[in-house]
C-alpha cells in the first residue's frame, strides 16, 4: 500500500493506492474498487509519485481519467482476480 501521509492513528490520509506485482504484471487499485494493469516498473514508480503528490490531502476513491490516460492504465479487474484466486481444496 502506498500512502501520501500518515495518520496520528494507524492509517494513511490523503490519496492512497495498493500496488501489486504479480508474475511480472504490475497492478494498481484505488478504494473505489478498480484494478488497472500497468506495463512497467518504471511506469508504476512515475505514476505513484504523481498521484501521491496530486490534489494533496485529499483522498480520491477512484483514479481520475487524466492519470488513466496519461499512465496508459488497462482495466484489468479479471485478469487481476485470476492470477490472485486460490480455488479452494475439494
């Protein structure tokens, strides 16, 4: 999880996002629930910096459209889910 500031209680405050590498795929998720795909290492550090620095101190549940085209960001909820499920043992 990346955080822009920590909270006097456990926690973070401000614009916050969890991050993911998961068999050389790089993933981002906001709070509000999408997963997008992203096609570097080197893309994924530029985008955190820029949207942990963007409108400070406020925290977005959703990444807005300027940073998903900018980052050339792919919604990949499915794919996310199916490289992360563990089917449960029979």
């Amino acid at each position: 999880m990346c955080g822009e500031s920590l909270a006097p209680d456990p926690g973070y405050i401000g614009n916050s996002f969890w991050i993911s590498e998961v068999h050389g795929r790089w993933f981002l998720g906001a709070w509000g629930g999408s997963i997008f795909r992203v096609d570097s290492c080197q893309r994924a550090i530029d985008f955190s910096i820029a949207w942990l620095t963007h409108e400070c101190h406020k925290t977005l549940s959703q990444f807005s459209p300027d940073f998903i085209s900018r980052f050339q960001l792919t919604r990949a909820d499915d794919e996310f889910e199916s490289l992360v499920s563990i089917d449960p043992p029979s």
